[in-house]
C-alpha cells in the first residue's frame, strides 16, 4: 500500500469504518449506507450555495467542492462522503471543451469521431489535477472518521459523451466507432482510461480511503462487446490505483448481464442498480463479492411504509452477499425530500 503515511487508512481514522470494513469483505455491526447524488440538487444548501456559480466551476473550486461533499455527511449522518464532482470534469482538465448545460447535461464543441480527433486529444497535466486534490484534502480534513469516496467515470462513458458530444439514449455513434474503426476505438479508451485513473489516482493520494468507478451507459453493450471492447480499459483505468491498495467500487446502470465480467477488470465491490434483485446478484457472482446498492429512487417519493418496507427488503437480500453498504440503485432524484433520506440512514443504522 503504497500511501502516504497521514493517509486516513494508515493513520487509523477510517481503516475499521463500517464502509471500509465492509467494502473489504467484513460485515459490520451495522449496515453503512451512503447515496449516489447525495451531494448537490436535492439540498437546499446546496442550492443556496450554487447560485450564480456554473456547475464545473463548482467542481473545481476547493473551497466549494469540499463544503459540498460535507453537506449531505453533517445533514444524513451517512457512513461516508463522496466527493462532488462530474464525469466530464478530468476531461475539461485535460483540455477538451466541455460544458454542463442545465437541463441538458455535458455538451462537447466538437465530438471526437476519427482517427485524427484522437491523435489530438492531449495527455492530463499532473499539475491540472491541483484543485481536485485540495478539494479532497479538506474534505479529509473535516471528515474525521467518515471515510471519502472518490470518483471518476469509466472508459466507456467518457467515449460515449465524447462521440455522441452530449448525452444520448442508444450511444449508436459509439457503438458504431467500436466496430467500424476499432483501432481508433482502443486509442480512445486508452486516452479515457489514462485520464480518468489519474483523476482517481489523485484523490486518494488526496486521502480518499476508496473509489467508485461509474459506468452510467455500459448497460448498453452485450456481455460479448463488453469484455472484447471496454473490460480490458476500465481495467486499465483501475490500475492506476492498484499499488495504493484502496477497495475499488464498480458500478453501472443496466448492467446485470455484466456483473461478473465488471467485477473481473479489477473491482472489489460491485455497485447494482433496481432493475435486478442484491440476492440474485450475490448469486450471479458466486457469493463471493461485497455489494452495495441498490434501493429503487422511485421509492423515495413512495409513502413511508412502503419505502421502509422496501428499505428492510433490500437490507435482507444484501444478507446474501458477504457484506453489504446500502445505497441506491441510481441517484437520489432532485425533487427528493432530504427528511426522507436521513428517515432511511436512522432506519439503517437502527
């Protein structure tokens, strides 16, 4: 483990967390739960605190970007921060032009579809990552003993908003490129994979005690695309924190058919979304693998009786697995009512 000696996990502070010790494969006295989404549009602090301000300018000021980590930590009480950022921001650090629209999502100026698009994408400067890097700092340094999460979209997902140049249903144009051009294909998910590892590699060196690896759109490729065109990337991504030692979170949107194969690229735990239940999951992966997940976001405006009836179920089924951190099975929508997400934490924690 190759972390600095203040790292949070060698100095103590989180290595015996009930995140971190159930991430690592052993089951706690209690379930730890924390929300994808937790930060941000939901909270009304969060709101206040946005105002006149862009969404990447956010997430590359220190100062906001950690005050909004912490917000939802000191507002839920959940086992873990994860820190506030964006899919597409390693890629505006590396030089691409990327911007968030709202209502919309990232939107790209010019997609990158050919061979020379690639060859003109330029490596991430170390140096880039410097905001990323205090903004989980001081994230660190207030949490204490709640661990910090860090973050970054896998390979797959950057390709798709960079071809597509903003988000799309069916990611046909990426999809079409993995096939009719595969070299240029592999350039550019090296390219992603590279970038986004760094990104990652940085925020626990920063003192995140572990790493979730998003691939929002991969439910879109068939088992055999996935391990033959993208599993060999997200593993490559991966390894970049791979000498530092901290549990890897893999998670994906869709992704039942991939669970097996996206635990292989490298991952500790397996994040799953609603659509499959945790202990056909635990089954699909051989009993052996830590869960988190994966409450349905539609249930969150549901009646609280049937929202903590679904809460004890998905708490059960995770018994299925070796350990298990409940969350969602995707992000916490904006119209959520905050209450009802810190009703779930005490439930969990009771």
């Amino acid at each position: 483990m190759n972390l600095p000696a203040t790292h949070p996990l060698v100095d103590g502070r989180t290595a015996q967390s009930p995140l971190i010790r159930a991430y690592r494969g052993d089951r706690p006295e209690r379930t730890p739960v924390w929300f994808m989404r937790q930060a941000g549009r939901s909270l009304p602090e969060y709101r206040e605190l946005r105002l006149g301000t862009a969404m990447l300018d956010a997430c590359l000021n220190p100062e906001l970007s950690s005050e909004i980590t912490l917000q939802p930590v000191r507002r839920h009480g959940v086992d873990a921060g994860i820190f506030f950022s964006d899919i597409v921001v390693p890629l505006r650090l590396a030089g691409v032009d990327v911007d968030i629209v709202p209502g919309r999502g990232p939107a790209l100026s010019a997609p990158i579809r050919t061979a020379d698009d690639v060859a003109a994408l330029r490596p991430l400067d170390p140096d880039a990552l410097s905001p990323i890097a205090e903004g989980v700092a001081r994230s660190v340094a207030e949490l204490g003993v709640t661990p910090l999460i860090g973050f970054a979209g896998a390979p797959f997902t950057l390709a798709a908003y960079l071809v597509e140049g903003g988000p799309s249903k069916d990611h046909l144009r990426a999809r079409t490129l993995m096939h009719a051009d595969p070299a240029t294909w592999d350039a550019l998910l090296t390219w992603a994979a590279d970038v986004t590892g760094a990104f990652l590699r940085a925020q626990v060196l920063a003192g995140a005690s572990a790493v979730q690896l998003f691939d929002s759109w991969v439910g879109s490729l068939s088992l055999v695309d996935y391990e033959a065109r993208v599993a060999p990337f997200s593993a490559r991504a991966i390894g970049h924190v791979a000498d530092l030692g901290v549990p890897v979170v893999h998670f994906g949107v869709g992704t039942g058919e991939l669970l097996g194969a996206m635990h292989a690229v490298g991952a500790d735990v397996i994040g799953v979304d609603d659509r499959i239940p945790l202990d056909e999951a635990s089954r699909r992966l051989g009993g052996r693998v830590p869960l988190q997940g994966n409450l349905n976001p539609a249930l969150l405006s549901a009646p609280w009786p049937v929202l903590r009836a679904h809460v004890l179920d998905v708490i059960e089924r995770g018994r299925a697995a070796p350990s298990h951190v409940l969350n969602l099975g995707h992000g916490v929508p904006p119209e959520t009512d905050p209450a009802v997400l810190t009703r779930i934490v005490e439930l969990t924690h009771a």
